[in-house]
C-alpha cells in the first residue's frame, strides 16, 4: 500500500469516529455494550479530541516525501495503534465490550501492520 492511501484512509477514519465521540460519546458506547458515566464521557471526549489530531496529522502529512520527518509520523501512528490495538485487545477480552468491539481491535490490527510496514526495511535485488 502507498503511503499517501495509508493516511488517507486514516483520515477518514478519524474523520469517521472522532466527532461521534467528541458530541455523542453516549451513543457510541452505549452501542458497544459499555456503561456510560461522567467518567467515560471525559474519556471518549478526550480520545475525540486525539482524534481529530490524528485526522490533522495524516491529511496534511499524506504528500510527505521520504524523510526522518515522515519516519518519525509514521513510528508516531505506529506507537499509537499498537497501543490502541493492546488496550482494546484487553477490554474486548475481559467482556467489557460486546461482539462489535472485535471490529475496532481489526481496525487497530489493520493501522499497526500497515504502519509497521513502512519501518521495516525494504530488501533491494542483489
């Protein structure tokens, strides 16, 4: 996968799910089976929040050439997702969230290779 199709689809994904968590976090939990108090609200609102960093992040980095800066962006995203995929991982795991919350652990799995694979390094022909 291109790298420029890697963060626009990551975009769109922030764009996706960052504002239903930032104005309707109740909905969406609600949705996945978790309960719902003043703490998850501040805790969806804030992952909201990170969120829509992550949309600014990928769309005006999509066009980014080759650099130490776009290495950095891309272990950036990759650090994030592995972090997400684990703690998701657990929640889904432990029961605290219903059979659709297997679709956000894919989600996190998808970023985590994809960015991963832009770290490892590219075998040249001999």
């Amino acid at each position: 996968m291109k790298f420029k199709t890697l963060m626009i689809i990551k975009a769109v994904v922030c764009l996706a799910f960052g504002p239903i968590l930032l104005f309707f976090p109740q909905q969406l939990l609600t949705l996945l089976g978790c309960s719902f108090g003043a703490g998850a609200a501040l805790t969806a609102r804030e992952y909201g929040a990170a969120l829509f960093g992550n949309l600014m992040l990928t769309w005006f980095a999509r066009n980014a050439e080759a650099s130490t800066t776009r290495t950095a962006i891309i272990l950036a995203l990759f650090v994030y997702d592995a972090i997400a995929l684990i703690a998701t991982l657990i929640l889904q795991l432990s029961g605290a969230l219903n059979p659709l919350g297997w679709g956000i652990v894919a989600v996190y799995l998808f970023f985590t290779i994809a960015f991963g694979s832009f770290l490892v390094p590219k075998r040249r022909a001999a």
